[in-house]
C-alpha cells in the first residue's frame, strides 16, 4: 500500500512540475511577444503594410492615354520612397546620413534632423526618388539597419496642360476623378495585379536585427511585370491640339475674354480632334489650380447662342418648302414692335431682305417673321431634331443638356426671342454638332473623343474600336446643299468676315448673346460671342 502511495504522489509532483514548466514557457513568451510590440511593433508593421498584397495604384501599372498618333498624354511613372526608423537606427545618424543625402537628393543636415528623432519610429527621408536610382538606394539602404524603401507608382502628364479639360486627373488613390481618366477608369485600372514588384521590396528588407527568419508573404510572388492596364487612345491630335489651344488663348488675351473655348470636329466621323478651353491648367499641379479653371467649358457652360441659332429656323423654312433662299420678309427698318409692347432691335436697319440675307446680316426681325410661318410644333421638332435639350453622348463624364425653357413657355417674348437664340441655352458642343449637321448633308452623328481602347503588353491588341454613330437625318441633303451655300454668304458678303481662310471656302455664322445673371437679367455690355463653321464648304 505504502509503494502504491509513494509511486502516485511521485507522479503528482512530476504533473504539477510539467503544470509549471508549461506556465512558465507561456509566461516567458508573452512577455517575448510584450517586449517585441513594445520596442520593434511599430516598425514591424510598417515592414507588413509594404509586403501585403494591396489594392493601391503602387501595385499596378495604370494604363496609359495616348493622342490618334500614339504619343502619350498621360501614364505611370516607377518612383522610390525612402524611409527610416530613427529609434532602430545602428549608426550614427551623421554617418547614415552622409551615405544618403547623395541618393535621396536632400542635404545632409535635414537627414541628420530627421535621423535624429529617437522618439519616432517611422519618418519618411524622400518620396518620388526616381527609378534610375533603385540600384544605389538598394544597396546603400541594405548597409544602414532601419533604413529602408518602397517602390510606387505615380501619374505623369508629360505635356502638363495640353488637352488637360480632356485627359482629366486621378485622386490620390489612383482612380480617375475627370475626363478620360474617370470615364475609362475601370480599363485603365485593371481588376486583375501583380506582385512582382513586392518581391523587389521583401528581398531589400534584412530582419535579423529584430531575430526573425526572412519575411515569407504567405502567397506566391511572380516574377512577371506589373499587370498593365489598357491604354485609351484618343482621338485628339496633340500637334492639332496645341494650336488650337494657342490661338484661344491668344484670342482670349487680345480681346480680354474670362474664358472660351475652341472644338475642331472631323464632319462625316464626329472625331473631336481638339477640344481646347481658357483658362487652362497644368495636370502636374491640379492641387494648385483654382477650381474655376478645371471646368471643361465645351461641354459644361450653358448659354444662349444666340444667332447662330438661326440656322434652326432657317433649315425648318427650308425642308418644310414653306420658304425658299429667296423668300423675302419687311424688317421694319430695325425695329419691330411685338403684341406684349416689347420692341426687338436689329443692329442696323433693313427693309426687305431675303432669308439669305437675313442669315447673312443676322437680323433679328427677319428671323422672327420667317419663324411665325413654321409654328411651335415644326419649330420644337427641328430644335430636338438637332440634339438640343439633350446631351450629345460624348464620352466624357459631367455633360450638361442645356435648357428648352423658352419652347416649354412659348409666350409671346419667347415666339420673338427663341427663333434667333435667347430664351433657350446650349453647350458649344451641342452647337458644333448642329452646324455639323449641314456638313454631313442633314445626318446628325454622335462626337466621340476616343478612338480605340488597347491591350499594353509585349504584343498591342485592340480590345475595342469605336465607330462613326449616326443619330438620325434632320433635313434633306438638298437642304443642306441650300443652307452650305447661305453660311458661304455669311462668311463672304455678311458678320462673318473675319472667318475666310485663304485657299479654301468656308461656310459658318457668328453669333452675339447678352449675358444674364440671376436676380439682374441682362447685363449691358457683357456678352458671349461665338462662331461655328466648317471647310471646305463644299467636301469639309
């Protein structure tokens, strides 16, 4: 009985000593684990957030955009970022830093301040180090324990202004907030990423100083190069684009205009091969720009078009056979008295003038009286026939429709106002696309700005083409015909002078509105000016 009794309290000792043994080995780990958060924590998880996988635009290669002729408007850039925890540091921060100020581009006293914080356990030397120094960053930053770098990514806009309102701009997330960038963002971005940019990062980072083993992701790193996404080519020629955008703004500057704005249109495809507007902004420096000058003004201002409007009226006259170019209306010697009391002005006086010559001259009263032969519902038809009170569908993001309010209305003031452009608002680019109608002989075509959307790898495979889009026929090609050679007239004999271009023939019309500010109405002597045309007149 005594054996029995002394061999179990052996084996109850022997229990309550493992008991202990194993309380003791989870103590010392923890406070393993404790010392390690407390002294290394911080910088052990700066080293993850570099290793894990991530959605950021670090890990991808965004696509590119790119004019008609390929040449590059917009793309990613590899850059460097260096960083260091000053409490970890092995070396003097006078030694590291001499070491560094070469290859960051920074001044070895600034280093040595940043260095010098022992209380901080992240601090970043220099961000946006170029890629060609990746060799020297390695190899120095692998000589200096708690010194260390991440590679990212970065938009460049290597024409910095050029077709800016167009190209738009990405957050600093890396997605597209505007133009190009945000309305193609989800081709630009590609769901699909690689990694192998990570393996670069974990093979420069050496953890024996915290007596860890080498740092293992947990998921297969590739050696392929960044997914890229695909690249959007445009259909805007840079060189085009360039001088477009010079003569606005010169224009602009001459004549001490706030803003404006210049499209140039291919007719028969609806290709915009410029879309220029003033004031500008440099991409590089959007954070720096007044907002007022990021606004794409060919597409987002409405205004009254005033009579360049007239080209409505007359094509309706015209395909309806209710008038000829030749018909003739009485223009009251420039002042014409309406039922309301409200009397309409014409620049200078006239007597009997035909369309043509109302066109030509621009005068009011002739328009108006040609107008009361079409009526509201033909003349509603043709205004939405031409795309008014709609957007045109171009493929850029924050396109307004202008407003119809004056055909909705139609009183007496809007019967004598609406017929040669007040009372109702449009875009410029709903007013290219009108005149663009008479070009294409009475079809009203889509615009588009995109030419194509690409695969970017080692072979360029189309992913999509985009085609001429035909809306729908507003006149006839005889009355089309008819109205060419009226704008001709315009441009030759009439208020469009100015546009004639040696060696070629031009047919368009001018326009003048009064400007309206809320709770005032029409201001005295502010004004938007305005010209569409096309050439050659007879095959644009």
């Amino acid at each position: 009985m005594e054996n029995k009794t002394d061999t179990w309290n052996c084996f109850s000792n022997r229990a309550w000593l493992a008991v202990i043994l194993i309380q003791l080995c989870f103590f010392s780990l923890l406070i393993r684990i404790v010392y390690i958060e407390a002294i290394y924590g911080d910088q052990i998880r700066e080293r993850a957030y570099i290793v894990q996988p991530e959605q950021g635009a670090a890990k991808i290669k965004r696509g590119k955009i790119v004019d008609r002729n390929g040449e590059i408007l917009a793309i990613n850039r590899n850059l460097i970022s260096v960083w260091a925890d000053p409490s970890f540091l092995k070396v003097s921060p006078q030694k590291a830093a001499r070491q560094l100020a070469p290859i960051v581009g920074k001044s070895e006293s600034t280093l040595i301040g940043q260095l010098s914080e022992k209380n901080k356990r992240f601090v970043w030397l220099q961000r946006n180090i170029p890629y060609s120094q990746l060799k020297a960053i390695r190899s120095t930053t692998q000589k200096i324990q708690g010194v260390n770098f991440q590679l990212n990514s970065k938009r460049v806009y290597p024409n910095g202004r050029l077709a800016c309102h167009v190209v738009g701009i990405t957050s600093f997330d890396g997605h597209g907030i505007d133009g190009i960038e945000r309305q193609y963002d989800p081709y630009l971005l590609p769901a699909s990423q690689s990694d192998a940019h990570i393996k670069d990062q974990i093979e420069s980072i050496d953890n024996s100083d915290v007596g860890m083993p080498p740092i293992n992701p947990g998921y297969p790193l590739s050696a392929e190069p960044f997914t890229q996404g695909h690249t959007i080519e445009l259909t805007i020629d840079r060189y085009l684009q360039h001088l477009t955008e010079q003569v606005l703004a010169d224009g602009c500057q001459k004549w001490k205009a706030k803003s404006g704005t210049a499209i140039v249109m291919k007719p028969k495809t609806g290709e915009l091969l410029a879309m220029a507007n003033y004031p500008s902004y440099d991409l590089n420096q959007y954070a720096e720009s007044p907002e007022a000058y990021k606004r794409n003004v060919a597409m987002w201002m409405q205004y009254e078009p005033g009579s360049v409007f007239k080209i409505v009226t007359a094509c309706g006259v015209i395909n309806e056979k209710i008038a000829s170019a030749e018909t003739t209306e009485y223009c009251e010697m420039g002042a014409y008295q309406l039922p309301n009391g409200h009397v309409i002005k014409d620049v200078r006086p006239n007597g009997w003038l035909s369309l043509s010559e109302i066109i030509q001259k621009s005068s009011n009263i002739g328009i108006i009286k040609t107008a009361e032969k079409l009526g509201h519902g033909s003349m509603s038809s043709y205004v939405e026939a031409f795309g008014f009170g709609e957007k045109t569908g171009i493929n850029l993001p924050f396109e307004r429709k202008g407003s119809l309010r004056g055909l909705r209305v139609w009183d007496e003031y809007a019967k004598a106002t609406v017929p040669f452009g007040q009372g109702i608002s449009v875009t410029p680019l709903q007013m290219l696309n009108s005149i663009n109608t008479i070009a294409t002989k009475g079809v009203l075509i889509k615009p588009n700005i995109v030419g194509s959307i690409l695969t970017d790898g080692l072979i360029i495979g189309e992913v999509k083409r985009f085609h001429p889009c035909p809306i729908r026929r507003v006149m006839s090609p005889e009355t089309a015909s008819k109205l060419t050679k009226i704008l001709v007239q315009v441009t030759e004999q009439g208020s469009g002078k100015n546009a004639q271009v040696d060696g070629y023939q031009v047919a368009g019309k001018t326009g003048t509105s009064q400007k309206a500010i809320a709770g005032q109405g029409y201001v005295e002597g502010k004004v938007v000016v305005s010209f569409a045309g096309f050439l050659p007149a007879d095959a644009p």
